[in-house]
C-alpha cells in the first residue's frame, strides 16, 4: 500500500464534516477498527433542509456544468484509487480485484450519466406548437422533465462503491438535478467517508452548493425513517433487503405527502434450462451455474439462487456437475457477520424440510460462507413459499420438474423477479416460446443462455422487475433510464421564450 | 331527438351482459330514473380474472391490431352519438353541447392513441450491442416497454365520457396493451351503459379476448376496494376527490404487492396576476377569469380557483370587474345532489371565517350552483389551510399581497397543484422570472396570461402535478405520455430473434 487512510469518523453534511455526540465502532473483516459519529434525525434534518436550500441553484445549472461536476466526481475517486482499495478491502472482506473493478463501474457510470445529460434526449422535450385558427385554439405547449427535488440515497451493504456513496443512484439524481442526501451503510462507514471526500473535492472545484450532497454516517433504525419522513425528500433510491425495504417504502407511502421510493428489494432470479440444452450441455450448464451462484460470495441480487431442471439423466449431470464445481469453491468471507449468520439461517431453513434433499452441504465458520446445494420437487416447491425466498449468498436450490408443462406451471408460480434466465438449444424453441410471454412478465431482464450476474451499465439495462424484486413500478435502479426515477415532467402552455427553463429555449 | 336509449341497467363482464341481485336507482337532472345492477366484490373478482386471462392474448397483439380497435371503439361511439347525448345530458346535468364536445374529444383520444402507438416511439426501445471482444464480454441487450397488466379505471363524475368508460385512462390501457375493468360512476351508469356497449361491439368487429373490457355499474364503496386490491390488478387510473383518492392510494400501497395508483386529485390552481399586467388589463383578465371558474358550473379539475392579486387600484378593478362578471352568470345545474351539497359545504368554510371578506355572495337551490366570490390577504391565507382546499364549483378567493415579496411567500406556500398561471406584461419579467421556478415545482402545467381550464389533449400535454394534486409521481393522466403508467421496461440478454417480441425483431 503506497496510500493509507485513517477515517476521522465524521459526517458530510452541505460541505461541513460534522463530530457527532454519540459513535459506533466498525466491524472491518480484516485491519484495524474505527469510530465514527452516529447519525441523528437531527442531523438527517440539516442535510434535508441544506439540499432543499441548495435545490433551485442546483436545479439551474446548465447540463454542461452538471457534467463537469459528474467527470469531477469521478476523477476525484480516481485520485484515491489505491485508499478506497485498502479500506474498502479491510471493511468489505471482498478482495482487491473486486474493489478496483467496483471503482472502475462507479467512475464509469459517473461519467457514462455525464455523457447522457450532454446527449439532452432524456429531456423528453416535446413541442405542440399554437393553432390560433382552430376552434378552440390551441395553446403553444412545450414539455420538458425537470428534476424532482432533494432525493434520499440508502448505501447499499453489498456494493460499497457502485450502490453507495456515489453509486448509481446518486449518479442519477445529481445528473437529473437533484440534491443527495446519502445514509452511509454501517458496513462500509470509512469507504463512505473517503468517497464522500472525493464528492466534497469535486462540489469546491466546481462551485457547486455544499447543500448539494450530504452523507450521513449509520446510525439506528430512525436514521432512515427520519430521512424517508423528511419533508424536504422528494424521492429515494434503495438497494437491500426486502424487509427492510418495505418498511421503508410503507413509510413513503404513509407521508401526508406520500413520495415514490424506488426499492431493488432482491429476489431468486429463477433460471430455466430446457431439455435440448440439458442433453446437450448439462453438465458445463452447470458448471457456469456454480461460478454464477458463488461470485462475491453469492452476495449479488442477481445471484441464480434457483435452477429448474428436468428429472432424468441430463438433469443429473447437470446437478453433478454444479455440486463438483461448488465443492472446489473455498468459503468466502461475507461482508458482515450479521449477514453471514442470516446465510446460516437460510441454509438452516433447507435443512430442516423432508421435502428438500441435501447436495452439498457445508458448515461454515464465523463470517465465512461456503456453497451449499440442494434439491427439491415442483409440487412441493409450489407448496412452500419460504423455498421461493432470497438466501443471501451462495445456495442454490434445483427444482426438478416432470415435464414442460411442470416447468410452465412452476414459471407461472414465480413471484416478481429481477432476471429469470432460460438455456435452450434450437429443438427448445416451442417450449422457451410457452415460457417467454411468462417471464417477460416476472422479470425485469430475461436472459437466454448466460448467467444474469454482472449486471451491464448500459442504456438498454433494466435492474428492477415486478414486487418484490423492486418497487420500481416501470423503472430501472441501473443503466442512463435510471435518471427516470428523479425527474418529473413540466408542461409550459405560452411562456414567453425568455422565461422558459434554458433547455427548452432556441 | 331521433334516438331513444332506455339502459336495461346491466354490467358487462368480458363480454356478457349481467345482471345483478341487488340494484340501484339512477337519480338523473332530468329525464327518468333508471334501475341499475350494483357492483360486488364477486363481480369484480369475475371481471378481474377474466381481464387476466385475456392479458396474454392481448399483449400480443400487434400495434395496428390493437389501432383498429381504439378507431373502432370511436366509430361505435360516433354511432351512439344522439343517444350518448340524450342519457348523458339527462344524467348529469350538462348542456348538449358539452355532451357533444366531451364525446369528439373522448373520440380523439381513443384515435390519437391509434395513431401514437402505430408510431412506435412509445416503446423506447434501446439496443446495446454484443461486445464479445471485450474484458469482460458485453451481452446484447435490447429493451423495450411492455404492458403492465389488467388495470383498473374509476369513472369520473365531472366527465361522463373523456374521463370515464372509454375516456383516457382507458384509451391509454388499452394502447399499451393492457386490459380494463372500469368501475362506473354512479353519477352517469346509463351513459357509462351505452359506451360499454360501444366498447363490446368493437371487441366483436375486432375478434379481441372479451376479458379484454368489463364495466362494473357502482356500488358501495367494496366495489373500488376490491378492484384496487384485486391481486391480478397492476395498475389504477383514477380521477377524483382528494379524500377517496387518498384512500385506495392507501390500500394500493398497503398490498401484499403493492401497485402504482395514478391518482388525478384536484387542486385549486392559483393565478398569480403581476402589477404591470393589473395595470394594463386588470379588468379584462378579471371577465376572463369570471369565464374560466364558472365554466361547466366550475366543476373542472383545472378550475382556477384561487387568484393573487396586488393591493391597490388595479387590483381592485380587478376584483371588480371579476364580481360584475360572476353576478350575470345564472346558477347552472351541478352533476349530482351530493355535489351541489358539498358546494354549499365549502362556501359556508368562506361564511363562516372573519378573516375572508365576501365580494359577491349568492344563494343556490337544490342542484343548482350560483358563482360566490371572498376575498382574504395573504396572511390570513397562509395561516388557514383550509382557504387552500379546493372547492368544487365556481366559487373565487381573491387573495391580496403588499407586493412582489408577499406574492413570492405565496407562491412558496401552495401545495402541490395540477396548474399554475401568471398573467404578466414585458415588465413584470423580472417578477417572473423568481416565480418561475417556484411554480415549476408546485404544479404539472404553468400558464402565462390564458386560463387552466380546456385541457389539450396532446404530446406536450401534463395533467398531474405534486401531491396532493395527483398521485401521478413523474406521470400524466391526460396526452399520449400517459400511456407510460401503463408500460414497464424489460430487458432481453442475448435471446434469438426469434423469441424477442414482435416490436423488436428485424
């Protein structure tokens, strides 16, 4: 390490870093422990109302200044490549690589947004021009999406670069024009911090409003309830768990003013494989499932947790080969040791039902997590909803079924899912044809032979399906579409020119 | 009147006429009474189901399938055209010519529809391209909108046509693909009666899945909650009151899987009247806007209900020539007794309060409403909130400000509103320009010197707001980008041309 970063602990808040009166003690999987300020309602309150202050000037800049400030941003992280690397590692437990790859996903999607607003189509400019001789005439009409205001932005456990600090969805609500306010996950406090350090740099060598971004530090439970109550907050972008995600989206909900909360709640991104492709390539199917299933420690939302596969021999040497290829996987360390313990539960879950056989099965230590693989029957899967729930981490449950018909029925039984993925070869056709109108309506992405982690940064990208795989009714929490989530459309009826927002003038 | 419509007072559900046990007796302005079949939590439950059996039918059809059958629906309205009229004006009270002006615009949307999606911009469809060259690999990804599912549409009580059986909400389903079961005010349920049977006939022209339509007459209040918490339910379209929209916003939000509800709620549309445009034609936009407030007997969502207007002479004349105005305006006939009592409700608020002075105050009989016009100052207005709930009719506040500043201060203390307007001359620019971007962020649509209400139907077009205007978050309920309630954006990875569907082959 030719950097080293020792966090001072404090919050951001509209380009002050504030101590606060109580701390909390990170839990780094590796290095040594730190303390950082807890935050407050309080201190959530004075961010609120610093990003609503700063709003109007934000909400005015031109698409050009925005961008720089998103290049800004990211060349900032660049600056501390080699530190985000080191506490990032240390907090996270995930290895080097995938913190170099994470800052590269995050600077890039800064910039790819920066690109996206310069473009101008997600401006949605519409024009109905004046009919003065029509009866009744017609105004003259021109629409525009204009930033929704101040937006809530909740760290993600599991991404500390790409789905925190300034991760996507703050990438998306600066690019839109609307102020963060991030709540920092307690998993990854000082990565937040140093990140947030970087935005700081970025806001003074661009002159923007401090008020503009804000982090605040974990906390308890009214931290987040405070900052999704808070009246200032137009919007929020959330990836996690779905149960703490519905607790926060009920809450949106239940505002005098309710606001939308756009949720990535997880789920067990089903993968169908049909019987020509079985036949064909069972056993490498397989194999990829397994590398698929235990990337990052199965921690992704798109993990494959479950594999619909015909009883018979193809579907054996399909199974066989996902368990050898899984028995050779060596336990991972998880990102905390709350979320390795809920891994031991879910797996505890498979454990204790006569209607599902163990594959293989691992004991894992502390906060390490080993595959573990097992199989059950269509019946008695349409039977249990616990089967259907997210493991967070690398379990794979086979579901075996009879038949085509069987695989239809067990598509139909899916709750709303992020991905659903099928492998077929050319004599799978009319089968993957019954499956396709299905899935298209469980899923936000449908995948035909490939594995749905690595998730693509690109315009076409949809991250997001129907409840509970998200709660982004008709939206996407990744890709340029994402920015949809904080804009709102203004229509000007007859404005003379000189008034009208700079992006719909000439 | 050369056609005579008598209803026989059924529900159509997915195709069959049905009656009900329990029923209903139409309480027309004029004209008699009819019996209605009422609505039950079964019916719906019957509906509902048969509206997801034809979901997959009918989101595969093609878009000028799915034309024909919106031009369709408008012939057969057209067909209808004198009967329309004749239940419609009996029903609700309105004058012909607004029966008549309700019905081609209600047709215009069902054939602007047709032509919108035989466009194809709606789709957004995005392509990424495979990069098999690159670290990692780049997937092909292709996106593009698909329909939602079964939605639910609740008829309007002020628009018998435009915003109920067939009108927008449903016109914009039907488009995206999506089937309908609209649940029929209890205002208008013969004329609700007539455009089903509309609808019916061009599902048999056009061979479309009956479940493709189903029209459940009112009910008790079971009726709009069941259907919102329908499990097969994805969507809701409504427009209505504040109070009845919160609540099935709520019970939308509180589903096990909880849906977007597109709520239109009203509000009360402030005028903000600038002092050199006061000076200049103070008198002339006081007429004018005794025109917009009392048009249809006030009982339009855009109905500007409120104006802010300087102290002095130019504002008095103003407020003179706004009174002078109103007082030639006989009582016209309001769409329901309930209505017509909840006007009174909201004109006694004005009487009894000693900070609202009134200027022009009128008794109405029975079903009747005559224009009231109070006026109050600006501190008086920000301390009350009950001065800002809308009143649904044509009564006026006229709200008096020191100056700029006190107009400002005022602006900032509306809550969300479908419509701002600003009637302002050359030099009232720079005022203009600081509430500009205080009203882009309080209303869906700004107006410089015209009157909120005649909504266009078109492009530009944005009919919603903030809440508790609408419940449309970056949505519209009127032009061709209300159709987007009703899409969500699926990605395909890497699947064959031959399963991507139709809109993205070739």
């Amino acid at each position: 390490m030719t950097q080293d970063f020792t966090p001072h602990g404090k919050h951001l808040i509209a380009g002050e870093w504030v101590a606060g009166a109580a701390s909390f003690r990170s839990e780094p999987a590796s290095g040594p422990a730190h303390e950082f300020a807890m935050g407050t309602p309080g201190l959530v309150d004075q961010a609120c109302e610093a990003a609503a202050a700063a709003f109007p000037a934000y909400a005015a800049t031109t698409r050009a200044e925005r961008a720089a400030f998103l290049n800004a941003i990211a060349d900032e992280i660049e600056a501390r490549a080699a530190a985000i690397t080191q506490i990032g590692t240390q907090e996270t437990g995930l290895p080097e690589a995938r913190l170099n790859g994470e800052r590269g996903r995050t600077t890039g999607q800064l910039r790819l947004f920066a690109q996206h607003i310069l473009k101008g189509d997600y401006l949605d400019r519409r024009h109905d021009k004046a009919l003065p001789e029509r009866t009744p005439p017609r105004p003259e009409l021109r629409m525009i999406q204009r930033p929704i205001g101040p937006v809530a932005v909740f760290g993600a456990s599991n991404f500390p670069l790409a789905f925190s600090t300034a991760g996507g969805d703050t990438a998306a609500a600066l690019a839109a024009g609307c102020p963060v306010v991030v709540k920092g996950h307690s998993a990854h406090p000082g990565t937040g911090e140093i990140v947030a350090e970087a935005v700081l740099a970025a806001i003074q060598s661009c002159n923007m409003p401090g008020g503009v971004f804000s982090l605040i530090q974990g906390g308890k439970r009214d931290v987040g309830t405070s900052l999704v109550q808070h009246p200032q907050i137009r919007a929020v972008g959330f990836t996690g768990s779905l149960g703490g995600g519905r607790a926060l989206f009920d809450l949106c909900a239940q505002r005098p003013e309710p606001i939308p909360f756009f949720g990535e709640l997880g789920s067990v991104n089903p993968m169908f494989l049909l019987p020509e492709a079985a036949a064909a390539r069972g056993a490498a199917i397989g194999a990829g499932w397994a590398g698929s299933l235990t990337m990052g420690a199965g921690q992704f939302c798109t993990n494959p947790g479950i594999a619909v596969v015909g009883a018979g021999p193809a579907g054996d040497a399909f199974v066989k080969a996902a368990a050898e290829a899984l028995e050779q996987v060596a336990p991972q360390v998880m990102l905390t040791d709350g979320i390795a313990r809920a891994y031991q539960d879910g797996k505890a879950r498979f454990d204790g039902r006569n209607t599902v056989q163990p594959v293989l099965v691992t004991a894992s230590e502390g906060r390490t997590a080993a595959p573990n693989l097992y199989e059950t029957d269509a019946a008695s899967y349409l039977q249990d909803h616990a089967l259907g729930e997210e493991v967070f981490g690398p379990l794979g449950l086979v579901v075996r079924v009879s038949g085509a018909d069987e695989m239809e029925t067990l598509a139909k039984g899916f709750e709303g899912q992020l991905t659903a993925t099928i492998h077929m070869d050319d004599g799978d056709i009319d089968l993957a044809r019954r499956l396709l109108p299905v899935l298209e309506q469980k899923a936000g992405r449908v995948l035909a032979n490939g594995f749905p982690t690595g998730v693509e940064v690109a315009d076409s990208m949809v991250h997001g399906g129907p409840y509970p795989a998200s709660t982004n009714f008709g939206a996407t929490s990744v890709g340029t579409m994402s920015i949809r989530r904080f804009l709102r459309p203004v229509c000007f009826q007859n404005l003379p020119e000189a008034l009208l927002p700079e992006d719909l003038r000439g």
